[in-house]
C-alpha cells in the first residue's frame, strides 16, 4: 500500500539530494550542479551529474536518473515502499501507519516475530560462541584462517552440544513452542518431545537483503551426519529465493557478483575483500536466485568447485544464467578444490588473475562437452563437431553466433567456414535457427517516425522544465493530450497543472511512480539534451520546431485513430487550429 502523496512529498523535501548522494558518491560543484563518478556503471570520466535546484540526478553515460527515492532503490536495491521507510527515519519523520485487514494484519504481525525469535537465536549462538562450550566451534573457525572482525561480520556461533539448550532459552524469552517451531530452531516427538534443530555445530546465519536472519546453517563438529544442516523452510525462509552473503554483496559495487557453493567459500572470499561472492543455501541454482542475482547485476562468475560435482553443477546454472537473461564466466580453481583453498594457498591477488581470466561460460561448456569424445578418432570428433553445430544454433543473433563460430574454430582447428556450413545445415534440418534477415544496403536505417515523435516529445518537456515560464506562453496551443506517448502523457498533465498551480516540483513528479525503470524514464524527460543555440532567433525557431512537431505528431495519432477513441475528433480539429495559429504567432522566449 502505497504512503500519502503529501507524506511521500515531505520525505523527498527533507532529504536534500546532495547531501543524500554524498554520503555514497564523492561530488564536485560545476556550475548549477555536482558531478561525480555513476556508481552505476564504470567510467573515469565524471558524467553523473546531480541537480539540486531541480532535486534529481542523471548520468550522461548509462542513463541512471531520477529523484532521490530512485537513487536509494537504484543503489540499495530497495523498493519504493523501502526507500520511503529509510529517508524518513533518516529525515526524522514518523510514517503513518498502513491499514490493514484483520488477516493481513495478523500474518504481519507472526512474520514479525518469526523474524525476532531467528534475531535472538542468532545473539544466542553468537554468545555461546564465545562461552567455554564454544571452545571447539571457535577453534574450527580459527583453523580456517578466519579473523574476529571476519567471525563478527557474519555473525557466526555455535550450537551447543545439549539437544534442548536453544529451546530453553528461548522459553525463558517467552517465546511460544509454537513459534520456536514455526522458526525452523525446534522440532517436536513424542519420545523427546521439544528438541534443538541444530546442536554441536559452528552457525552460520543466513540474512536477507536487509540485514534480517531469516535462518540458519549448522557445520556439525567432529563426526555426525549431516556434515551441513540447514533450516528448513518456513514463512520467512525460502531457499530457492535467497543466496547466502547477498545481504552484502549487493552493495559490493565490483561489477559482477561470484556465485559459489559454500558458506566458507564466500566468507573467505569477503575476507579476502571479494565481497561480491555468494552462495546457494544447500541447494542446487534455481530460477528463482538468478532472478534475485539480475536485480543487482549483469555479470556472474562462477567459483563452484573443481571436481565432477562441481562441473556439473556450473553447467547446470550456466543454462539457468543464459535463460535469466545473465552473463555467466567461469573462474577456475585448479590446482585447488574450491576458492577458499586456492585463497589461502596462492592469495587475493593470484584469486583477482583467475577473476580477471575468467573462462566464457560457452567455451567452458564446449571444453567440458570434450572430455566425453575420443578426438583421435574420426567418427567421435565428427560427432563432436556437430554437438558444437547443435549448440551455436541457440544464438538468434549472427554477429554472437559468428563470433563464438569464430572461437570454436580457432580453438579446434576446425575452419571457420566447415563450421559455419554445418551450423547452417544443422539449422536448416532442426530449424532452431531462423534465417538472418539481411539489410538490403549499407546505409543505416534513419530513426523511425516512432522514435522521433518520442525525441521531440522528450525535448519539448525537457525545455518547459528549464524554462517554466514558457508554459503560459504555449498553453493555448499546447496540452498533455499532445503527448502520445502515456508515460509522457502523465509527466505533461503533471507537470501544466504543477507549473499552473506555482508548485512546480520536477522531483515531486519521479514520485508520482513506484517502478525503477519508470523513474528513470521520467528523469530522462527532464534531462535530454537540448541542442546548442547562439543566437535569440535561434532559440525561438527551434522552439517553435519543437512545438509545432509534437501538434503534427498529435494530429497524425489522433487521425489514425478517429473510430477508435471517441475523443479523437475533437482532438483533430483542435489540433488542426492550433498549427494554422501557430503559423501566424511569434513567440518569444524572452
């Protein structure tokens, strides 16, 4: 449920967006606005840009913008809703409180205490950790190579070796059997009645995204089965949907994420200041973590370990990594097992050269295809070749295909032509590949009348939020109907009516969206870059250009569809006498 516009208002007012934005981004003062470098994309030159007149932000080089709730769901990685919460608490202001049903409101309030009886079993197995019945679980994570501040970052504990010691502290907390249960900390028999889910183990806690402990893993100490232990899933634990270390990885800003199998694995790469590294919570990759993992970036690496197991749990999240839509490399581990092994035999900086070399994913996936033909002899390695003919027809687009063609045939000695032939007859017998659609000259196509109706839109509105004076020059000729597109639409009748009203805001209109990708677009519209002028009279012409293009555009949309809405006639006409007024009309920007 979304917060009163008027509260949602007062928050984006009382959080200054420079002051916001410095305390991530080092800004420098040019002019009207700061700039600094995008910690959205890598660059050396600053093309991140923030207004405070204006109250947003926009880079120039990958188009990141928007007020100063998209930057805090941009860079946190919250929702709208989270990044309301987090700038009024930071602004001092109490949010009212949302109504709920009786129901929702009773499920509320139990997520609530399942997330605060994990919070104070996680305290619990921290303590114990350090009291004389920890001593073999402390021990063990010494032996690991592991520092205080490393143990304390992740929380780690220990379970002690009493079936029931957990169950009865959290009694005395007064917390419910039925809670204990619920939470995955207990289970309950007839024979022993209540019992500890986990004792005799060093605890690892598993967070969410916003620092939570919604669960536990248990590494046994000395023998017992199984070696690891996980949580089972409850209301707040889903395993498919969460990855170990993402509560801090998300925030790593290293243009990748590591994905890896085990808890030790990204503790020690975080010790290591690989703190991008996560891991799967017992399980095997699902859909559900690369969906989580594309919220926060494009590439992944992959650090599983090197032996048969390994492999093919990495050719398994390959395939879920490409339908996610993800870059997927591999970084290989060899001579050692997995990353936490190799860093504490060849160090960070030998682990940075496997990052920096990390395997293409398709490479990776051919050079492991190999090890199951005989390429000495002749029917195995055709055979070979037409598995690699099978594969390259899985990229839609030619320049990708040709260019892993390009790789295979390099690598193998194959011919670049002979694969290309037998990927051609191997499509044309199956039909996974369609046919290129070839353009028929050289010369690029020009923008489409869809596009430029969007780019003068976009300026139009661009120049009416520098210049809102202009507006009650252009209004009689002008109104939101003129901008076809819906989103544009929204912005324009916002922001007339703002403009009208004398509380023209540019941030308050970003606000008026809850989605990432429509802020962005938003912040685009008030920053597009208008084209250099020097003279008066030429300001005036490309002004009135602008304007009469987004009236023909409007008389050109709303002709095609006269039948279909039933505004559109009068939209036409109207139209039509604005452009034969305009022709005979000055108007000054002065």
């Amino acid at each position: 449920m979304r917060y009163p516009d008027e509260v949602i208002e007062e928050i984006r007012m009382k959080n200054d967006i420079v002051d916001v934005i410095s305390g991530y981004v080092r800004l420098q003062k040019k002019g009207s606005s700061h700039f600094g470098l995008c910690p959205f994309h890598n660059e050396k030159s600053p093309s991140f840009s923030v207004s405070g007149g204006k109250q947003m932000y926009y880079c120039f080089g990958c188009g990141a913008g928007g007020n100063v709730f998209t930057f805090i769901m941009n860079y946190e990685n919250y929702t709208f809703a989270e990044a309301v919460k987090m700038l009024a608490d930071r602004a001092g202001i109490r949010l009212p409180e949302i109504e709920y049903s009786e129901e929702m409101k009773r499920k509320e309030n139990y997520r609530a205490r399942l997330l605060e009886v994990n919070k104070e079993a996680a305290k619990y197995f921290y303590y114990q950790l350090r009291a004389p019945q920890g001593n073999t679980g402390l021990k063990y994570l010494q032996g690991r190579q592991l520092s205080e501040e490393t143990i304390r970052k992740f929380g780690l504990g220990f379970s002690n070796k009493t079936s029931d010691d957990l169950t009865l502290y959290l009694r005395q907390k007064g917390y419910e059997d039925k809670l204990i249960q619920d939470a995955g900390l207990a289970g309950f028999d007839e024979k022993y009645g209540m019992h500890d889910k986990f004792w005799n183990r060093v605890m690892y806690p598993i967070q969410d995204i916003n620092h939570r402990v919604i669960g536990f893993g248990g590494r046994v100490m000395g023998e017992g089965n199984p070696k690891y232990l996980n949580s089972p899933e409850t209301q707040i634990f889903d395993k498919s949907r969460n990855l170990y270390g993402l509560n801090f990885a998300r925030t790593a800003r290293a243009g990748n994420i590591i994905l890896c199998e085990g808890y030790m694995d990204v503790i020690s790469m975080h010790q290591a200041g690989f703190s991008q590294a996560v891991a799967s919570l017992g399980t095997a990759f699902t859909p559900g973590q690369a969906s989580l993992l594309r919220r926060y970036t494009e590439n992944v690496l992959l650090a599983y370990d090197s032996d048969d197991a390994g492999v093919k749990a990495a050719l398994r999240a390959i395939t879920i990594l490409k339908e996610a839509g993800l870059t997927g490399r591999v970084i290989s581990m060899t001579p050692y097992k997995d990353p936490d092994e190799f860093i504490k035999n060849l160090g960070r900086e030998a682990f940075q050269e496997r990052i920096d070399s990390a395997e293409n994913s398709f490479i990776f996936e051919v050079r492991m295809l190999e090890r199951d033909y005989d390429l000495k002899d002749p029917d195995q390695k055709t055979r070979f070749y037409k598995e690699i003919a099978r594969r390259l027809c899985g990229f839609a687009e030619e320049v990708e295909r040709d260019n892993y063609l390009e790789a295979v045939a390099d690598k193998y000695h194959i011919g670049f032509d002979n694969l290309r032939k037998l990927v051609g007859s191997y499509a044309a017998q199956t039909g996974l590949a369609r046919p290129v659609e070839r353009p028929k000259s050289g010369v690029k196509a020009k923008n489409t009348p869809e596009e430029n109706a969007k780019k003068i839109q976009k300026l139009l509105l661009t120049w009416i939020t520098d210049e809102p004076s202009l507006y009650g020059k252009i209004r009689k000729y002008i109104s939101a109907r003129d901008f076809t597109l819906d989103l544009y639409r929204q912005v324009a009748q916002k922001l007339f009516a703002d403009i009208e009203n004398g509380n023209y805001s540019p941030a308050g209109i970003i606000s008026m969206f809850e989605e990432e990708e429509e802020q962005r677009e938003v912040a685009s519209i008030f920053n597009a870059r208008l084209e250099a002028v020097n003279t008066r009279q030429e300001r005036e012409k490309a002004f009135r250009d602008l304007l009469t293009g987004v009236k023909k555009n409007s008389l050109k949309y709303y002709s095609e569809n006269l039948g279909r809405d039933i505004n559109a006639l009068n939209q036409v006409i109207e139209a039509k006498r604005a452009l034969e007024e305009l022709e005979k009309t000055h108007i000054s920007l002065d």
